[in-house]
C-alpha cells in the first residue's frame, strides 16, 4: 500500500447502492467493508482532480469502475470527522484512510483518487451503531449518475 495515511482534513466519497438508499438520505453502513473487501472500504478522495466538488464528481464518476443506477448515490465524509466519531467506540481500532490509486485497465482509465478506509468493522458487527455515526458525518449527498 502507497505512503501513510491521508490527511484528516480530506474529503473522500462513498459508492452507496440502492440498497443504503432512500431519497437524498445514505445509511453510514454504506461504508462498511463488504464481505469482498479484504483489503478495507473502497472510497475516492474528492479533491484529488479539482478543488471544485462538483468538478471532482465528474472525475470520480469517470473513473469509478462498478456498474452505477440511478437510483445509487456517492456520500461525501471529511475524514477527520470520521475518524473522530468512531473513535468514541470502546474496542474499535485506529480508523485511518490510505491512497489505493488504480492503475489503467482495458475499460478504465487510471484513478489516483482511489483509496481504502482501515479500521472499520466488518458488516455485521455493531451495524445500527456504526451506521448511525457514519451517517451523521455525511456532508453531502450526489447522485451516481449525474
């Protein structure tokens, strides 16, 4: 995995399917690691492609490389705040979020914005709890498909 952690004052966003949906609404267990994920939860960091969000979302949709509905939503989470509200959780390790950039495939162009949350507890585990701190840290809601 490249270098450290990223700065707690970056912005990262979330890929949530329909499933974590309701209206503009998310539930924060959108961001727990999915059984597939080894490695920790997939994320982009928002402003590695401009300082202008909704600039930054056409990159990150660009680049995203699973299949996109309507009806999914991207979250937006300052990963200090993130940190911050799961370290409240007695048992719970360090959460940190490191840079995970893609190289380019057949279908897909590079994506340097790709990153994994650490430390999160898998699904399953404390998920109303998680989810509930999860979701009061989101800052904004955009669709997946703009």
């Amino acid at each position: 995995m490249p270098n450290g952690p990223i700065s707690s004052t970056e912005e990262i966003v979330k890929h949530a399917n329909a499933m974590f949906v309701q209206g503009d609404k998310v539930d924060g267990v959108a961001l727990l690691p999915r059984p597939v994920d080894t490695d920790g939860s997939s994320v982009n960091r928002l402003r590695v492609f401009s300082d202008d969000d909704e600039e930054a979302m056409k990159e990150v949709r660009l680049r995203f490389r699973l299949r996109c509905k309507a009806s999914h939503r991207f979250f937006q989470i300052n990963v200090g705040d993130l940190e911050r509200s799961l370290d409240t959780l007695e048992g719970m390790g360090p959460i940190s979020v490191v840079p995970d950039p893609k190289p380019k495939e057949e279908k897909f162009p590079e994506d340097p914005s790709h990153a994994l949350v650490l430390g999160l507890p898998p699904k399953g585990v404390l998920d109303d709890l998680v989810g509930d701190l999860i979701r009061r840290q989101i800052k904004r809601v955009y669709p997946a498909i703009a």
